[in-house]
C-alpha cells in the first residue's frame, strides 16, 4: 500500500502512533466487484465505491456468478492478509491472480485498466485532501486520543494503528487486525464520524 501520511500525537515518540493511506490495490479490487455486480456481503460487509461503478455485468449463469463471488473473496482475503507492497499503478502480476480459477483471471483481466485509473483518481484526490487539510486531520485524531485518555484518566498506553482508508459510500470502519482498520474516507473526513467509529478501537487499544 502506498503510503501519504503519518500522523503523530503531540508527545513522547514512545507513546501512540497512527498512520493513514489510500489503499490503491483494494481500490483497484472493490472496483472490479462493483462492475461485476458481485455480493458486498463478503468475506465481510463493504459498501460500493463512490463515484458509483457503472456495471457491466456478463453474460454468466448461477454457477458461474457463484464461481466469479467466491473467488472474488479469496483474492480480496488474500490482498488484505498479503503483506507484500503492491505500489500504485503496480502490473497485474503484482495481483496474485495465478491461483484463481481462469474464468476470474479473464474479467481482472477485462476491466483491470478500467479499475486502476479509478484506483488513480480516488488516491489523487484523497492525496489532495489529505495535503491540504493536513494539520486539521491530525488534530482530529489528537483530539481523539486526548478525549479516550480523559475518560480513562491516565495517559494511553503505548499503541500503533493503521488507518487503511476506501474511497467508500457512506459512514464505515472495520478492523482486520490488532493494528489496522479499514475506513470509510467519508467518515474520515467528519470528526464526529471518527470519534464514532474509531473511538471504540482506540480506546481498546489505549488500556
């Protein structure tokens, strides 16, 4: 995943850290299940991309719509779990598509070059909101972490975090690991969406 930014609270480096990015190859990923039509139910809920995908739905019959749903899942799964670095605008080599079954392959394949230029304008317009709100972002989470440390009347304790944020419809967080969440870059962008969704994750994490 590409990396824009890290975001520090005001305090010994010890303490707490959280970094952010714009994930491009699940970007790249959720576009290709929203122009095949493919349940948002699995491996877990995630809304559709924003702007909407225009679909383009093949031709297939049940079996092969089943074939093309469970393999869509195991190649997400396997992007989210994989921890090697996928760069934007990286190949389709780079997808770890030479497990899935040929039918699938043909439609990444298909709609690929569609799906990395959404990809490209999601991160640049993300990068761009990021820059320029930059110092109010981080005061957000500072902010959050600040009003978690009042609750629990001490200081957090020590915690990294990761937010992997989706160009996503609507208000949405899910945690995939100890140290990362996936978000909504809608909730992202509200403080009282961020305090909502990722203030029970914080506070977990800060005991």
């Amino acid at each position: 995943m590409q990396r824009v930014g890290n975001i520090w609270g005001k305090r010994a480096p010890a303490s707490w850290r959280m970094g952010e990015d714009l994930s491009w190859p699940l970007t790249v990923a959720l576009y290709i299940r929203d122009v095949l039509k493919l349940p948002a139910t699995v491996p877990f809920f995630i809304p559709p991309l924003v702007p909407e995908v225009p679909e383009h739905i093949p031709v297939t019959g049940p079996d092969l719509d089943i074939l093309l749903g469970d393999e869509w899942t195991a190649w997400f799964s396997g992007l989210l779990a994989d921890p090697r670095v996928i760069p934007r605008g990286g190949p389709i080599d780079y997808f770890s598509l030479e497990d899935r079954e040929p039918a699938f392959r043909d439609m990444v394949e298909k709609y690929f070059g569609s799906a990395g230029a959404a990809a490209d304008n999601a991160f640049e317009a993300y990068f761009k909101q990021f820059q320029a709100n930059l110092r109010v972002q981080g005061l957000a989470v500072t902010k959050l972490v600040q009003s978690i440390e009042k609750e629990l009347g001490r200081k957090a304790s020590p915690f990294e975090l990761n937010l992997v944020i989706l160009p996503l419809e609507g208000f949405w967080l899910r945690q995939t690991g100890p140290q990362q969440v996936l978000l909504s870059e809608a909730a992202r962008r509200k403080p009282e969406q961020l305090r909502r969704l990722l203030g029970p994750v914080i506070r977990e994490l800060a005991r």
